[in-house]
C-alpha cells in the first residue's frame, strides 16, 4: 500500500531547516566583535567560531549524502535537524570561546547532515516536469540565506546580544522538525556497499585542504607548529584527494563518489558554476562590510542593510525565476546572471571612495539582486535533473561540497588579498605594516588612511568578480534538460514509494 506524496509541502518544511543551517555559515560574521567582547577572547580565537563550523560542515558532506541513501534522506534530515538544533542552545550558553568553538563544531555536523538530504528528497519525490521550479526554490534559498545572514545577524547582536544569533535557531529548530516529520516522506533505501576507504580518503584529504585553506591567514602562510605548515597541509589534502579520485575510479562496486555522475554535462558544468558562486558570494561581504564600517562608521545592522536590496529582490523573483527554470535552456538565465553579478562587482570597485554618498552604493546591490535570482535557481535545478533517484543523494552530496569547498577558498582568499592590498595601499612608517585585523576591532580609522583603505577594499573586490565571470563561461556550455535515460518516453511518473520505480542509467549529456 502506498500513500499520496505532496511535494509541495514536504519541500516547504525542508526548505526552513535548510535555510537555518545556510544562515549559520554567515550570521557570525557581524557579531565576531561582539562575541570578542563578551567572552574575553583574541581575534585568532574568535575567527575559529566560524571556522570551525565551515570545516564540520564542509569535510562530511560527500558522506552524509551517502548515508541518505542507505538510511533513507528523511532520517538524516531529522537526526541533523535534531543535532543542530540542541548545539544551537549550547553556543548561545557557551560562557568560554572554547565552549562556543565545540559547539560550532557538533552544529556543522548537524548541518552536514541536512543539507545533502534535501536535495535528494527533491529529485526523488518531484516529477521531471515540475522538478525544476522545485530545485530552483531550492536554490534560491540558498542564495538568498546567504544573503541575509548579515542582516539578521547585525539586527539581533545590536537588538538581543550575541547569543541570540544562536537562540533563534532553537524555534525554528522546533517548528521545521514537527513540519518535516510530518509531511517528508519517508523514501525507499537502497542497500548501498560503503566504501570505507573512500570514506577515510575524501574525510582526510578535504580536512587537510580546507583547514589548510581557512588557517592559511592566521598562520600567515608559514608554520603551523615543527615542521607542518599551511602549505604542506594544502598540498597534502590535495593529493589525498587525487588518491581518492584514483580509488573512486578503480572501485568496481558502489564507490562514494559515482565518476560516472560526471558523464551527464550539466551536473559536471553545474559543480564548476556553483563552486564559482560559492567562493563569489563568500568573498564579496568581507570588503564590503570592512568599506562600511571602518571608513564610513557603520554599525553592524547598517552595514548589513546596505546589502539588502540583494536579499529582497532574490526573495521577490525566485518565484518568477522558478516557473521559468523548466521551460527556458539553463544557459539563458544562469549566463546573464553570473555576468550581471560580475558587472556589479566591479561596479562597486569603481564607486568606492570614501565620502562617496551613501545612496549610489544601493545600485550596485539592486543589480545583484538581480544576478542571484537568475543564478541559484537554474544552476541547481540543472545539477541534478539528469541524475537518477538511486543516486539523489550521492550527486546532492558533491553539489553541496563543491559550493562549500568554493566557500571557504572565497574566504581565505579575499582575506589574503586585503591583507596584500592594505600592506600595498596604507600608509605606514619604517618597520610598520598594516593588515585589516588592525582596524576591525579597535576605534575608528583616522581621516588619512581613508583613501588607502577604501583602495584596498576596491582591489579585493576584482577578485570575486573574475570569479564569477569564469562561471558565466562555464555556464555558457550548458545543454538543455532532457528526460531522463532512467525514464522511458511516455511513462507515467510514478510514485517514489513504488518498489518498481527504480532508475537504470544515467543521462548523457
């Protein structure tokens, strides 16, 4: 006996779980001042706080994806939702930067638990005529939390305290569990082999890079501690994971990483898109934040409004872009959208100056409004609509790693460049030098380093906006969606609980 999925709000209640964990990679950011001050803490330690959720996040992805697979997405999901919620209230309680770290840490597991999941339940529980609008949903999402991780945060360290950017997880933490067990259904499980040496090579080698990549600034490039050093540790994670690449592809049965996956164009395009997004996004704030606040004196919530004509116009077009994504080719929104993005990038780096008025500084941010709205949806949409359900959760799990891993590069490359460019553009006597930790935390910039800051906040903003242009070309070989090979022409959608309902191949570009 099989019962009526309804997609629609199986998606919505995966969709408040997903966008809390999304918010939690970006809300820190403007409370890292505050956080300083209450718990008595440096700003080495205090950078960790968001660190050590990227890396917990980031290095079980490609595994939970797995896992979801075998022990159905929906238990997954809630084991997550459960875990990420309970560590949520302990970073709010957390009376030590120590404390705070460790329960940041247990949060990204919980985090990499969701995430993977609702990305699996959408390609399985959807029809394909209707799977792109739910993807794009999904995506836009994405987009848009990113997004208003700032705003939020800097509305509720200036409302509540620090705290409460933790505490206001636990509610929703609540409501988005009673939602999801009740309206996700509870999907098929396939009976995976689990590769263990593919387990231990993807979680060795992404823990190398990524920490690697994120303490790369704090250690100032150099050693870490004997004869281990930043780049060692780079280089290392990078040839684990050639190895892994390696075991994957020798791997007859059940590999964690199907290569084959990459046969579809769309996924393979999709996953250098999406990492081009992910460092974009990540890297853009930074400057930007520093512009506001260090030379025109903004307070966190100000800084973070002057951002949101992005979040409120994502958020007002995701559904017009939605119902376009299944009946317009991928490339005619993502390819527009990644170089507006680009364009208002460099848009900013031209404006910023430091009595510029503040008004011509929303333009910019209207026009990348518009780039997200167009970018998310289609991109994810794309990913995976050639993918067959069986391995849903396998190609949701390298999606989301690939946006992360772009994630955390975006961060710690930006940070290096404005370190360079502040050493380059500040004016300092002999035996000085500048770097943007000096000006974040004390008083306000004195008046004639304004021209040499605002300058480096420019030059760092070229990064991202070269990022991002490569993802429009990139974008630009997308194919258009076609029915998927596991799917004969003329059959009947059927229901994801039906036994016989199981996909033979995958789609070939």
């Amino acid at each position: 006996m099989t019962h009526e999925v309804k997609p629609w709000p199986a998606l919505w209640s995966l969709i408040i779980g997903f966008f809390m964990i999304l918010i939690d990679t970006t809300i820190v950011s403007v409370a890292n001042p505050a956080i300083l001050r209450g718990l008595h803490t440096d700003i080495d330690s205090v950078i960790w706080v968001t660190s050590a959720y990227l890396l917990a996040f980031a290095v079980p992805l490609l595994i939970t994806g797995r896992l979801g697979d075998r022990f159905g997405p929906k238990n997954l999901y809630l084991t997550g939702l459960v875990i990420f919620t309970l560590a949520s209230a302990w970073c709010g309680f957390a009376g030590t930067i120590g404390v705070l770290i460790a329960a940041r840490v247990v949060q990204g597991i919980g985090g990499a638990l969701m995430s993977p999941q609702t990305m699996a339940v959408i390609t399985r529980i959807f029809p394909p005529e209707r799977r792109g609008q739910a993807l794009g949903l999904w995506g836009a999402t994405a987009g848009v939390a990113t997004l208003v991780g700032p705003i939020l945060g800097g509305l509720l360290v200036d409302g509540f305290g620090w705290e409460w950017i933790f505490f206001v997880n636990v509610p929703i933490g609540i409501a988005a569990f009673v939602l999801a067990a009740r309206f996700v259904p509870a999907l098929p499980t396939h009976h995976h082999r689990f590769d263990i040496p593919g387990v231990l090579l993807s979680a060795v080698g992404l823990f190398l890079l990524v920490f690697g990549l994120q303490e790369g600034q704090t250690y100032d490039w150099g050693v870490i501690t004997g004869p281990i050093s930043v780049w060692g540790l780079i280089v290392a994670g990078v040839v684990v994971l050639a190895v892994f690449v390696l075991q994957q592809a020798l791997t007859k049965r059940e590999p964690l990483v199907p290569l084959h996956l990459f046969r579809d164009r769309n996924f393979s395009v999709a996953n250098v898109v999406i990492t081009a997004v992910g460092f974009t996004v990540t890297s853009l704030s930074l400057p930007l934040v520093f512009y506001f606040q260090v030379v025109r004196g903004m307070t966190p919530t100000q800084s973070a409004l002057m951002l949101a004509p992005m979040a409120v116009l994502n958020i007002g077009l995701a559904p017009v872009v939605g119902r376009l994504v299944d009946r317009v080719h991928p490339r005619l929104l993502a390819v527009p959208g990644l170089v507006l993005f680009s364009g208002a990038l460099f848009l900013y780096s031209r404006m910023l100056t430091p009595d510029i008025a503040w008004g011509w500084l929303l333009l910019p941010a209207v026009v990348l409004g518009f780039a997200n709205a167009l970018t998310w949806s289609p991109v994810s949409s794309t990913a995976t609509r050639g993918l067959p359900p069986r391995e849903a959760g396998a190609g949701s799990g390298i999606y989301n790693t690939t946006r992360q891993i772009g994630s955390v590069i975006g961060s710690a490359a930006v940070a290096v460049l404005i370190q360079s460019r502040l050493v380059a553009d500040l004016p300092h006597g002999p035996g000085q030098g500048a770097s943007s930790s000096d000006f974040t935390l004390g008083g306000p910039l004195p008046a004639f380093l304004h021209d040499g800051f605002t300058a480096a906040m420019s030059e760092a903003l070229i990064l991202p906006a070269i990022v991002v242009l490569v993802g429009a070309v990139a974008a630009a070989v997308f194919v258009r969606p076609t029915m998927a090979a596991w799917q004969r022409p003329g059959e009947q959608t059927r229901t994801p609980e039906s036994p016989d309902a199981q996909p033979q191949a995958v789609q070939q570009a």
